[in-house]
C-alpha cells in the first residue's frame, strides 16, 4: 500500500484541491487499515507548511509530527474524540491548541469524516482549519457579556432572553434570584409560568399573546407577582420586553427584570394612609357637627357658645396633634389622658400609671372628646368646683381587647341624679360609641362616677 501512494500535493482527491483552492485550510486524507491497527496520511494539503510550519512530506513521513503540536493539556481531549470515532464509525469534530515550530500557539479546529471502503479499510476525509480569532472573539464577546452583566445586576436588574422557537428560555443569575429558581440553565415557558403567583398567570399569557400578535416590533411591560419563595415570600416584579423578528416573524424575547416590590409596599401604604385619612376626616367632620350642635343647645347667649366651643374644638385639635405625631401607630393611653387634662388643674387629678397601653387615633380622638367634657362638667358642677375636691382615674379590669378606666369625683358638693343627659354622654354616641367604646355613668351622692371601655390597639415594633 505504501507503493501505491501518492506523493504529497500529487494526484489528490477533489476535497483536498478544492480546500486549497478556497483557502478554508489544511485538508489531508488518512488511511485505516481493516483491522484499525495501521494508519498514515495519504495526502496532505498545501496550507500544510503555512498552518504547521511542516511540509506536506514532512507529516507523511512522520504524522507523530504534528500530533506533538497539539498542546499536551489538549491532547487528551482529542485523543478520545478520535478514538470514540474510530469505536462507532462516525465523525468527529474538536477545537485545540497547537505550538507550532516558531514557538506561538494557535487554535484549531479539526474534523473528520470516514469513508467505508470495500475491502474494509476507512477512508477519514479531514480538515484543519484556523479558529484563533474566532475563539478571541467569542472570548470577547463572552467577557463583554459578562461585563454587560455585572454592570446591568449592578442596578438590581435581572435579564432574560426567549427562544421562541425553540421554547428556551435563558436567565442571568439576577433573573434567578428574582424569581427564586435554584435550578440554573435554560429551561421553558412552562416553567416560567410556576414561578409566577397563580393569580397572575393569565394576566402574563394574555400580555405575551397579544405582543406576539401585534403586528410590527412590540414592546411590553407587566407587572406582576413572583410564586411563594422559600420563607414565604412573595416579590412584586416589573418585567420589559422586546421582541426580535426575522423573515419568518418573532425568533426571540429579550427584556429586563426589576424587583418594584418597594415600591409596591410604598404605593399599599400610601392608599392605607389616603384611606385612613379620608376615614379620620369624615369622623372628625361628624363629630364637629355634633359639637357645634351639642353646645348651641347647652347655652343661652353667643358668648358662652363661642367660650364653649372652642374649648371643646381646642381639645379636638390636640388629641389630633397626638395622632398625627404617632405616624400613624397607635396611641399611648398614658399620653392621651396627660395631654387633654394639662388645660385643668393637673395637681387636682390622681392619675393609675397608664403605660404600656395604647389605642388606635380614632379612639384617641374620641375618648380625649369625652376627657375634655368630663373635666370641663367637674369644674363647672363637680368635685373641682370646690376648693377641696379631686378627680380619681383608675385602671380597672377590662374584657380582652379592651381597657376600662374608672372616673370617680370626690370632695365636691353633693350632687342629685342629673334629669337629661349631659352633653358628654351625647358626645360618646357620637364618636367613641362608633369606635366600639362605652360608658356607664351614676350621680352618687360623694360625687359624679363613670366608667369608660375602649377598645385597646397593640403597638408597632
């Protein structure tokens, strides 16, 4: 067989003429024998010298020649890819590094393909061609999306791409966080649809299924919920996407996702406070109009209404002060009772230590209301009307969710059961009846006593 031949650049088959014609690099030929055991080059291409630094003849002579090119980190790669061909009869396909005679190492990409002959022996059809700067590009192009990446992650973005042909889906490890995967990869649509909060499914299907629709590039945004994350979690995502399209129509989603679940908790809180607002200026408008009402009915000249009034208004506004300071949070008993009695003679008030319990700003408002009153009536009427008289607030025992405070007036003068009811007890319908609180009053002859429920509201941390 040796003496059969060719001789290199000689009588060479149409692949390896037509490679060296297009320049695509160094074609060449190897011979199998039947048995598997022999092999040599039978021809070689002309870009043999340019690639190798050998000549034609040279890689016949010795084929070990060039396969010591092949950096020793690599040639184990391509040792097996050439054996597992060999084992099945099929082709092969392997990039490598190779050190050529000057020193420099170059990658190449080597593939194969067999020819059955008749006798038995294989005929390998193979090519080598250059592929350093392909490789330096995809490294590039790699290490640019890698910076892309860090600098896009670097705002709290997530980016995604969609193959929608082939319903691959491939996420950045920010997308994954974003939604709690653990798995990493791509995977499909279906999969993508389990880590969206059920309630919002269909809303995706439906914003997907008309972008793709539409006709033209489109664009979309959708907002929407994550599936429960370990923990329990749930985040609020803002996903953006634009479709891709070719001759054929859409080929590919590219987009961005932005964790807005911040701003979603910002947006709750703000329509909790509109409402809460809204909710306080209705109860407090009411219970004005039941003051104003109450008072002209309870004197006798213009005077006394405006004295009365704004006495009672006064007490309003600042039982609010103590609301609006609070942000919001409950309000501290202690604070509310302390507050609406600085106006009065505080030295005449015995007062139970109130702390550590706290009501909601409407009962705040309401039962300062009712304070202010029961003050206001003891001056005029009551135990602070004499010089020797005082007011007992006590902690009294209380049903679950509520507080209960005892009024008890002492050393004034003796006092009979009032025929109508006061302006106070009118108040209490008003305002704190409506937040769920009572009062149970008796004219005893030491003195005016009343008893007031609440309902209590538990601090914030």
């Amino acid at each position: 067989m040796d003496e059969d031949r060719p001789a290199a650049g000689g009588d060479n088959p149409s692949f390896v003429e037509l490679a060296d014609a297009l320049h695509l690099g160094m074609a060449y030929q190897v011979l199998s024998s039947a048995d598997g055991r022999s092999r040599r080059f039978t021809h070689v291409g002309s870009l043999c010298r340019e690639m190798t630094g050998l000549s034609p003849e040279e890689v016949m002579d010795d084929p070990g020649r060039i396969y010591d090119q092949i950096l020793p980190e690599h040639r184990a790669a391509f040792d097996r890819a050439e054996a597992g061909a060999i084992a099945t009869l099929s082709g092969f396909e392997v990039e490598v590094r190779m050190r050529g005679p000057d020193g420099a190492t170059r990658w190449r990409r080597i593939a194969s393909r067999p020819r059955p002959q008749p006798d038995g022996a294989v005929i390998w059809d193979g090519l080598m061609t250059d592929v350093t700067e392909a490789r330096h590009a995809t490294e590039a192009l790699r290490e640019q999306r890698r910076r892309l990446e860090v600098a896009v992650e670097a705002t709290g973005l997530g980016f995604w791409e969609w193959d929608v042909r082939n319903d691959r889906i491939t996420w950045s490890e920010r997308n994954r966080e974003l939604f709690g995967a653990g798995e990493k990869g791509v995977f499909d649509i279906a999969r993508y649809a389990e880590l969206v909060h059920p309630d919002d499914r269909d809303a995706i299907r439906d914003v997907y299924q008309r972008t793709l629709e539409a006709p033209g590039d489109g664009d979309f945004v959708v907002e929407h919920r994550t599936a429960l994350q370990p923990g329990g979690r749930e985040r609020w995502l803002q996903t953006r996407g634009r479709l891709v399209k070719d001759a054929e129509g859409v080929h590919l989603v590219v987009g961005t996702t932005l964790d807005i679940s911040e701003r979603k908790a910002v947006e709750d809180a703000r329509t909790l406070l509109l409402g809460e607002l809204a909710h306080r200026a209705k109860n407090g408008i009411q219970v004005m109009m039941a003051i104003v009402a109450q008072t002209a009915r309870s004197v006798s000249t213009v005077h006394e209404f405006e004295t009365v009034l704004n006495a009672r208004l006064r007490a309003m506004a600042e039982s609010h002060d103590l609301v609006t300071a609070s942000g919001g949070r409950p309000v501290a008993l202690a604070d509310v009772v302390a507050k609406t009695l600085t106006p009065f003679d505080t030295a005449r008030f015995e007062v139970d230590d109130l702390g550590g319990t706290t009501i909601a700003g409407d009962v705040a408002v309401a039962l300062a209301l009712l304070l202010h009153e029961l003050a206001t009536n003891a001056v005029k009427y009551g135990a602070l009307s004499a010089p020797a008289g005082c007011v007992k607030i006590r902690k009294t025992p209380a049903a679950e969710g509520e507080a209960a405070l005892a009024w008890t007036e002492e050393g004034g003068p003796i006092v009979a059961t009032v025929g109508r009811k006061g302006f106070g007890s009118r108040l209490l319908e008003v305002s704190l009846r409506q937040q769920g609180g009572r009062v149970e009053s008796r004219f005893e002859p030491g003195g005016f006593q009343a008893a007031i429920h609440f309902p209590v509201a538990a601090a914030w941390d």
